[in-house]
C-alpha cells in the first residue's frame, strides 16, 4: 500500500510521512 504512494511522494514528503507514521505507533 505505501510503495505506490512513494512513487508519487518527493524524499521530504516521505521523511515527513515518515515521523508522523512513527509518532502515532
């Protein structure tokens, strides 16, 4: 599921989605 939205996702956008992903676990 989040390897097709990566294709459409910069490398900022990514690290962002990233911290927020790990805040909410």
């Amino acid at each position: 599921m989040t390897e097709v939205h990566l294709e459409n996702r910069t490398h900022a956008e990514y690290l962002e989605w990233v911290a927020e992903d790990r805040e909410m676990q």
